[in-house]
C-alpha cells in the first residue's frame, strides 16, 4: 500500500511513501531518509489509486515528496517524475517534483 498525505501551504505537497517503511530512518554517507509518520502517515491506497491522485494534485501545481519503490514506479506511471530523477539512501529510492 502507498500512504499519501497531503500538506497545506502556498503550495500543496503531496507525500507519497510506500506504508511499510513509514516511521524508519535510513542513514548512509552523507545522506538521510527521516520518513515520519507525522509528515507521511495519513490514507493508504492501492498503486493504481496513487497514480489517479498524483495526477489530479500535478493539474493543480503541486509539490511532490516521494519514498519507496512502489511509490516511485507509481509516481513514474503518473508521469510525475522519471527513472533520471531518482536517488537512493540504503537502496530506499525517493525523489522530490516541483511541477
């Protein structure tokens, strides 16, 4: 499942992250991946589900936050991001889209 909550601001932000890995840190070099509940946690849905939201959220000039592997080839799928765009900490994947 990919959990997606979305935050308020100027602009919204859309975070994107497969459940499983909510809550876990993942540390290497210089890099980290906090994934906290409070900024990822909220409705989990189906790939196909996330792939319908984010595409509505990119119409309406979003940010995207993303972390995972389902999450990433959803956000693929969606169109809201590609292969060359994704990093990786502990061979976790995420990227970030400014639309």
């Amino acid at each position: 499942m990919i959990s997606i909550k979305i935050h308020h601001s100027y602009r919204k932000v859309v975070a994107v992250c497969d459940s499983e890995i909510i809550g876990k840190k993942f540390e290497e070099n210089n890099k980290q991946l906090d994934l906290r509940e409070r900024f990822f946690k909220d409705k989990e849905f189906t790939k196909q589900e996330a792939i319908s939201i984010m595409k509505k959220y990119a119409k309406e000039d979003a940010t995207f936050n993303i972390v995972g592997k389902e999450s990433i080839s959803a956000a693929i799928e969606a169109n809201i991001i590609n292969k060359k765009c994704v990093m990786r900490v502990k061979n976790i994947p995420f990227a970030l889209s400014l639309l």
